[in-house]
C-alpha cells in the first residue's frame, strides 16, 4: 500500500491488524472497487488481489480500514453488482488459503 491518509480508527484501534496483513499476505493491487452503504454513508470497497479489502471515503483516498475478507463477504460484494456475477477463481483462492493458512487474520467482526 502507497503511502495514504487514514483515519483515526485505524490509528487507534486497527493498527496492529495493519502490520499483520502488511507483514504475511501483503496488500496487493486493486482489482475491482464496489460503492456501498457504510456506517457514515457511501464508501468504496477496494478488493485487492491477496485478499484484503481496504475500505476508503467515497471521493478521497482516506482509507477508513483494512481487513482479510473472508469468502462469503467476497462473494455477497462481487453479488452487490449483478446478482450472477461470480468472483474470479484466482481470487477465490487465495481467499480459501488465507482462511485455512492465516485464521489469526480474521476478526471478530469481520
């Protein structure tokens, strides 16, 4: 991940889970960006090639959080577009073998 401004939740409450997906699978590159309701209102949803969705505001690059996306969040986000559009294969795999491989990476709430 380029060097951007993030919000204070990632600062005090998701720095840590930052470092984790920084250190073991990486960031990647952005391979598709999905415009949906947050918390506060519309934000993009940017799904990265390892796995990760980095969640910004809707028009700047602040990045809100990060997170190891788990397979049936990926598939209800690729879902939000057209209700048969299917995730890449490639995708779909890697977010298996994260699962299995990194179970420490996925919160909670997530």
């Amino acid at each position: 991940m380029t060097k951007q401004e993030i919000s204070q939740h990632i600062i005090q409450d998701r720095l840590e889970r930052m470092v984790l997906i920084a250190t073991t699978i990486g960031y990647g590159n952005v391979i598709k960006e999905f415009v949906t309701q947050g918390k506060y209102g519309k934000v993009r949803q940017c799904i990265t090639d390892t796995g990760v969705v980095i969640i910004k505001e809707l028009f700047t690059e602040k990045v809100i959080t990060v997170y190891a996306i788990r397979i049936n969040r990926a598939i209800a986000l690729y879902r939000t577009e057209a209700p048969n559009e299917r995730i890449p294969q490639k995708l779909y795999t890697t977010i298996i073998n994260n699962e299995k491989k990194r179970p420490f990476l996925f919160g909670v709430n997530e």
